[in-house]
C-alpha cells in the first residue's frame, strides 16, 4: 500500500562530537586575515547584515544583531512542513521538520509503555488504549505552523525585515532575493551571513525514491505495518522509537557492529540492548542494495544479508549542507566549498570572500541546533560588536531521544585514550526503580572518564530516562574543569539515577599511556 503526505501547503513564508574547522586556502587567510565587518556603518548599504536562512543561527544572529541596532535584512522561503527546492520556513528544520515535531511525536509514541507499565503499580486499564494518529498529526501540525509564527513575531519585534523567497548571492556585498511569485528584489549589505542549514538524503541504491527521509516520516497520511528505517545514528534509532512505540514493526538496520558511530563504545552497547529489549528486530552490519515494489505498493529492500519485505522504507544516512538549494550563487562570488559541498570557513566563520560569513549546518562543522545558535551569538560578536570571537566547541553536550534516551557530553573513553590521557573510567549499570515495579528489563548505564594526571573529568556519559535532562547540568561542571573530587564531595539527591554520578567511588577500569 501507499503513504502519501500530509499538512498544510502553507506559502507564509549527526560523527557527533568531534568539530572539523575547515579552513580557507592559504591565501584566502590572508586577504581576510586584518577583516572585521563595519557592521553598524551603513553608508551605500540597505542593511548593515543580510542573513540568507531563517532557521536557529540565521535567526538568533539577526535578532541579536538588531538588537545591538544593526540594521538587518533577511531571507527564507516559504514554509511548509516538507522541505523542498522551494520551500522551508522560519525556524528551520529544528522547529519545523526535525527536532521539535520529532520530540512531540516522541512524547506521543512513549505513552503506550506507560500504560504497559503502570499496571505493575496497581492501575488497570479498562481496554486497550486506542491511539489516533492523525489526532497526533494534526497537533504536530498546528503546533509547528505556531512556532513558525512565533519565530516571525520574534524578527518583526526585534526590528528585523523578513523577506519570504530564496536568496542569491551576486557579489560580495548583494543579494538577490526572489519571491515565489517569482518578483526580484536586490539588497546590499555590509556583511552577509549565510546560514541555509542543511538536508537529508537518500542513498545512492536503484529505487531509492521509493524510501522516504524523516522529513516525510513525520508527515504520513497513514502509519504502516512495517517499517524498516535505515541508518544507525540518532534519527534512525529516535524514529526507531516513535514507530515502534506507535504500534509498527519495526526492522533497523545499519552497517555498523553497534548503532551510534562516534559514541562511547559502553553506552552504544547498553542502548543497542535496550533496542533488542523493545522488540526492535536490529539487523547490524547490514548494508541496503535496492529498493523494488509490486503492484501492492509493498515494498522489498534487498541487502547485503538478504530481503526485508515492508510497507514502507525510511533513510535517515546523512544530512547534506543547502549550499545548492536553490542556487545561492557561492561559486559565483568565489565561496569555497569542501568536497561534500559544505562552506569552507575559517575558525572564526568567515569564508573565502571578503565579508561573507556562514554559520550552522551549512558549514558542516557539528550539525547540532544549539552549536549554530552558539556561531551565530560569536558572529555577532565579531561583527557588531568588533570583538573578533571564535565559537567555542568544546564539552558540547548532545542527547539522543530514543527510547530510553542517551545524554553525553566530554570525551568518550575512545576518544580520551586517542588524545593521549591516561583515564580512570567509572561505571555504572541497574534497572532504574521505576522499572523494578513494572518489570521492564532494561537498563540504565552510567559512566564517568577521568583524566588520572588532573583528576578532572573529561567525559559524561549515560543512558536511561530523563539523561538529556541530567546531562545539561554536568555540562556546565565539564566547562568549569569539575575534578572526580568534586563530584565525590556533592551530595547526591535521593532517590534519584542522578545521584549515582556523585558516588560512584568504585574504579572500573584505567585505560591509555601510562
């Protein structure tokens, strides 16, 4: 059977942890090196910064940016919760087709556990809950079209002039900007920042069009039977979750041994349990050949450990950089891009072309929500206020939402021993006490990385309930240079899973160069 879309056509308007700085050409360096923006000094200019990307970057740069009263102008297409080569909106993929709608679904597809579980704690149901998914779709829906409105508020009270269409560099210093009506404006700028975020992709197999990527997955008309996602990083596994949970079957395949490359080793194979212990049938070292389908629009994935029949087939391999849709016009004016099409930037984010700057995905530098939030307050740094600042990547926290969900945030024990430390690692594994009542097997996992010369505590790490929440806070001990000896000397709360992190006094393991 089919599955087509759904939502409004409204014309208003992933290795995780490790930052690559791409820099320019030598001599690109050079000819930007003595370059600070003279942000805030019009003269000829329409605006002092033109943002092209209305997503989370583009957007807190350009209210930042007026709110320091510069004048900005900026660019994005006309929303739609699917993204296309003509459509996008204010937000950007994070609040309309990624981490926002992905998290409410996420809400959704989790209640059907609870209820499992609460008859361990003396509540009977008196049926089988029923669920609606076009209910849920429906409130996705209107929940994502109101933050889209919000973010327009946010531009309009912030001073900013919001231009619905697709930008287009012509020099350094211009851009146009078409309407989807197709009518041209032109503006200029004194600095131009590029911030366009990225998109998913599809693997190059024979009937890869008839898969389908997140953004389609949270849009269906319909829930299928079956569905096999593949990919083994945190989308595939979040989604992995929401279907399951939604009552799908669901097969997750992946070519690695373990699912969430880049993560610490311990914790890929606690939540590789923990999706087996879901009834998630987890094919590793798996590897998608081709997609065929009959006249029943059932679907076969043919792989490298054979078929897999379902009814529909999500991609979540990758994510490319929008530096092709639509044109921007970076060749034109010089911008470099790597191999993958990302923008070259140095480590300050400014390209190779004299006041043009890029933040976010677009630069596929870490492709995470608040890392473009955090470029784009230091691009406004440098520009507005003419304090030349870097973007600062270090201890960045990250969760997974998958179900139970994964929270880290430092080096992993892999990572530490390839920089050269010599680690105390400790460990920690239990089914949490929620799960003691209702008979749940699955477990929570606990780590802490030391660096045995400082005492200081490289990396956190956890899987289990409410680990994204927990792990924000440790976050800011790890940008603080917290110690083991300060972990040791805070009280814990109890009853609580947090509270094994400030006692743990049991040395698992040493590992790396003595």
């Amino acid at each position: 059977m089919a599955f087509p879309l759904s939502g409004p056509r409204l014309a208003a308007r992933s290795s995780c942890l490790v930052a690559v700085i791409r820099a320019p050409t030598g001599r690109a360096l050079r000819r930007n090196a003595h370059i600070v923006s003279t942000a805030m000094q019009t003269n000829n200019f329409d605006y002092d910064i033109y943002v092209i990307g209305g997503g989370s970057g583009g957007v807190r740069a350009s209210r930042m940016a007026a709110q320091k009263k510069a004048k900005v102008g900026l660019c994005e297409l006309p929303f739609d919760p699917i993204s296309s080569e003509l459509t996008g909106g204010l937000g950007g993929t994070c609040v309309i087709r990624g981490c926002v709608p992905k998290k409410l679904l996420m809400y959704g597809s989790a209640f059907s556990s609870e209820f499992s579980d609460a008859e361990g704690f003396g509540w009977e149901l008196p049926g089988k809950p029923q669920f609606s998914w076009d209910r849920l779709l429906r409130a996705k829906t209107e929940e994502i079209v109101r933050l889209n409105g919000i973010y327009s508020r946010l531009l309009d009270n912030s001073g900013v002039d919001t231009h619905i269409g697709s930008g287009k560099l012509l020099d350094k210093n211009t851009v146009q900007v078409t309407s989807p009506e197709g009518d041209v404006q032109i503006f200029t700028a004194s600095s131009i920042l590029i911030a366009t975020g990225g998109t998913a992709v599809k693997p190059d197999i024979p009937g890869a069009e008839y898969g389908m990527t997140s953004d389609e997955a949270l849009a269906l008309d319909k829930l299928p039977d079956r569905i096999v996602i593949v990919g083994g990083g945190y989308i595939a596994l979040e989604f992995a979750g929401i279907f399951q949970g939604l009552g799908v079957n669901v097969t997750l395949m992946f070519r690695q041994d373990l699912p969430l490359r880049g993560f610490d080793t311990d914790l890929r194979k606690t939540v590789n349990d923990n999706l087996r212990r879901r009834n998630i049938d987890v094919r590793q070292n798996c590897s998608p050949l081709a997609i065929t389908r009959s006249e029943d629009d059932t679907l076969t994935l043919s792989t490298s450990s054979g078929d897999i029949h379902a009814d529909a087939i999500m991609f979540a391999t990758g994510r490319k950089p929008n530096t092709s849709r639509p044109d921007l016009g970076l060749l034109g004016i010089g911008v470099q891009l790597d191999a993958d099409g990302a923008i070259i930037v140095d480590e300050y984010s400014r390209t190779s072309v004299q006041n043009v700057w890029a933040v976010g995905d677009v630069t596929n530098r870490v492709n995470l929500t608040p890392v473009a939030l955090m470029e784009g307050m230091a691009f406004v740094s440098s520009v507005v206020d003419k304090q030349l600042t870097k973007p600062n990547y270090s201890n960045i926290p990250c969760a997974v939402f998958s179900q139970p969900p994964v929270g880290t945030v430092g080096l992993s024990e892999e990572q530490a021993v390839a920089q050269g430390y010599r680690c105390d690692v400790y460990c920690s594994e239990f089914t949490p006490m929620r799960s003691t009542l209702a008979g749940r097997q699955e477990k929570t996992f606990m780590k802490l990385v030391v660096d045995q010369a400082t005492d200081r505590v490289l990396g956190v790490h956890m899987v289990g309930v409410d680990s994204p929440e927990i792990l924000q806070g440790f976050a800011t001990a790890l940008q603080c240079g917290a110690t083991k000896k300060h972990f040791d000397s805070t009280v814990g709360i109890h009853p609580s899973s947090a509270e094994e992190f400030v006692t743990m006094r049991t040395k698992t393991r040493s590992v790396g160069n003595k």
